[in-house]
C-alpha cells in the first residue's frame, strides 16, 4: 500500500530499541506501552474487545455496483484497482483495463466518468493504482510510469512521469504506497539480474532498499529503510515464508517482515517512532499442507505453455517449505488511523475468493483491539469510519465494488 538519515538497518534499529526498554506506563487492559531511547513500545497479550465491543462487518453490502443480466456501461468492469469514498459522500471506483475514473453518488447513481484509452490529456493504456492526496486529489499510475493527477470533481489536471528509483523498466511503477502529502514509498526489486555464458541468472541480494520520492522532482529520493530480503533455506526462498510488508499512515510508513508480529512506524525522516506487537503463535506447515500444494499446483501446470511444463514440475518437486505460516499478510491504515493487519490463511491455499479474512485491529495509540471478520470472498480496498470497500468477483468472475457497514459498539 526507513533508515534515520540514510542507510540505517531496520532489524539493528529495533533489536537496540528492546533490548533498552525498561518499566513503563500500562496502555490499558493486556497491553502495556513503554518508551525506550525514543522509541514508543506497545506490547499486547491479549486483545481489548470483548464480544459485545467488539467492530463488526455486515455479512452483506449496503451497495453494490457491477453485475447483472444487463449492466450499463457504468457498472460494467473489467478490472478494479481501487474503489474508496471520497470527504463528500461519493463513491470512486477505478477500472484499470477501461483505464477509467467512475464516480457516483451515495446511493450508487453514476455521476460521471473521467480518464479512458487514448494518449491525450488525462487518457492512459492501463490504470495501475489510484491514491488519494490532501484534500480528495487524486493520482492514478498508468503504463509507462506515468502519474495523471485529477482533481475531486473528476477534472483533468496534469499529467508527468515517475522520477528515478519510482519507475520500473517494464513501464510499471515500484510502489503501491503513497502518502497523504502525495510522496512516493518506493521498494528496490530484492533481486538482480547477471548474465553468464549468454543465458540470464537471477541472484538474490542482501538486502532491499526502501525510498521516499518527491512525485515531482527527478532527484528527491531518500533512503527510509534497509531491510533483509526474503530469508532462504538451502538457497532457496521456501513456500510460506516471511515477506516484508509496508502501509502509509498520514506521515508515517508502517514496516513489518511477518517471521514475527511487530509493526514498525518511521516517520518522513525516517526516525523509527513506534512499534506495535501482539502475542502471536506461529502454525506449522504441516506435510499434509506441503503434500496439498505440491497435489494442486502440479494440477495446474498443464495450464502453462509446454515448453515450460517440464520445468516447472522441478520447481514444485523440489520446493522448500518455511517451517510456519507468516504472522500476516497485509497491512492497511483506516482513514482515522488505526492499523489492519491482514491475517494468513493456514490452508495452504492460495486468494481471498473462497474465505473469510481476519483482520487484526490496533487503535491509534498501538493497543491491540481484536479481530475483524470480513464479508466471504471480498477484497478489501480501503477502510473508513464506518464502512469498508472491497472489490467482489460472482460466479462469472465478474468485477463489484462493494460497500459494506462497521459497527463499532
């Protein structure tokens, strides 16, 4: 969806930030929050709600758009990237493949369309992602890294490339993150590329690299964060390891690497300022679930061109499997603060589709609230005071931006 200075090592950072901590004040119920050289510490054992407090999500949408016998050009999509509700009660949803901008009002009457195919002013190939700046501005990455910035209402208002370390030599943009003030958080590929005897070889680095970028100046990036890449055993990134994860915050980036349940908030200047855990027990990958992957994914390689078959049968075969699940798989910052953390599934199964996600809840102060249960099968594209976005996919594999109530008791 950071280093002080530049060139700072997270896992250093943190391991001198506990490692100091001594007493404390109490956070409230299992929590308990401590300062240590500067750094703000909430550690929970156990989550604050209890049944009758605890936020729920409606198992149905109070609006649905897409779908139908007979859909009207409006509603008819053909791949969301973003649907959010805009500071006056209108509702943006961002078709990628239409490369379109659709807003409608609250009760879901389609208003006007913005963007679409073509190479003039505020036209692009393929919509990307689409953030929200200050004030409802609204920027969208296309093909060719380029940023076509709109304003509320939809209008066109200026279009220019990604700078630097922000654009990828595919045309595709290195982020999905960006900051209230419109800066870019960009992470470097964990991987290069080397060429030996004429055949490209992939080799992974120590390390990636995690940048803020000025959108509008070619020279503004500045290190926030050096973190591991993924880890390996026998040479090799296993099957359900550990993956770093990041989310913006008004002024803050929140990183977490989920081998353990700590999510860490640097500010611009990429001070570390907080750390958020939670009790967490890991779950073994078990032989049934390697078994299980190893069963489903052969089953799909008759799917792939022939010529890669072959190759792809070794890869499964001999695949390497994390010892337990990551301790999540996602994090979003809600529009008042509070941090969701995506859990995992614990099957083995890949996407969203079948399941219900569970999210995990800490308020603004770091304090571990509980879990959220969402709605089967969504996935959610932003969460606000009261009500979360999601994009829904029927049984046609058609495209619905959902939205659906949080009650928070």
């Amino acid at each position: 969806m950071t280093a002080a200075g530049s060139g700072f090592v997270a896992s250093s950072v943190l391991t001198l930030a506990l490692a100091a901590c001594e007493g404390g004040d109490s956070a409230g119920g299992a929590s308990v929050a401590r300062d240590s050289a500067g750094v703000r510490i909430v550690e929970s054992s156990a989550p604050r709600w209890t049944d009758r407090t605890r936020w729920r999500v409606d198992a149905e949408p109070v609006l649905d758009l897409g779908g139908g016998p007979n859909p009207a050009e409006p509603y008819l999509y053909q791949r969301i990237i973003g649907v959010m509700r805009l500071d006056d009660g209108r509702l943006l949803v961002t078709d990628g493949q239409a490369a379109e901008l659709r807003f409608y009002d609250a009760e879901g009457r389609h208003l006007r369309t913005s963007g679409g195919h073509g190479d003039g002013p505020g036209e692009m190939r393929v919509a990307y992602g689409i953030w929200r700046r200050q004030g409802d501005t609204l920027v969208v990455s296309a093909f060719g890294a380029q940023l076509h910035e709109f304003a509320p209402s939809g209008d066109y208002v200026r279009s220019w490339r990604a700078p630097g370390v922000a654009a990828s030599p595919s045309g595709m943009m290195n982020t999905d993150v960006v900051l209230r003030d419109g800066s870019l958080i960009v992470t470097t590929p964990p991987v290069f590329t080397t060429v030996i005897d004429g055949r490209p070889q992939f080799a992974a680095q120590d390390s990636s690299d995690l940048f803020i970028v000025d959108p509008l100046a070619a020279d503004s990036a500045r290190l926030l964060l050096r973190h591991p890449s993924r880890p390996r055993i026998d040479g090799k990134v296993p099957v359900f390891g550990s993956m770093s994860r990041i989310a913006a915050a008004e002024r803050h980036v929140v990183y977490g690497m989920s081998d353990e349940f700590a999510l860490s908030w640097y500010g611009t200047n990429g001070r570390l300022e907080r750390i958020y855990r939670r009790a967490w027990e890991p779950v073994p990958v078990t032989d049934a679930v390697q078994a299980d992957y190893r069963e489903t994914n052969l089953a799909e390689v008759e799917n792939i061109p022939p010529q890669l078959q072959a190759g792809r049968r070794r890869q499964i075969a001999e695949a390497v499997f994390a010892p337990h699940f990551p301790a999540f798989d996602r994090l979003l910052v809600d529009r008042v603060g509070n941090l969701w953390v995506q859990l995992p599934r614990t099957d083995g199964r890949r996407g969203t589709r079948d399941i219900a996600t569970e999210w995990s809840v800490f308020d603004t102060s770091g304090v571990w609230l509980g879990e959220v249960t969402m709605p089967v099968g969504i996935d959610v594209r932003e969460i606000g005071d009261g009500y979360v976005a999601a994009v829904w996919q029927d049984e046609l594999d058609v495209h619905h931006a959902r939205v659906y109530e949080l009650t928070k008791p």
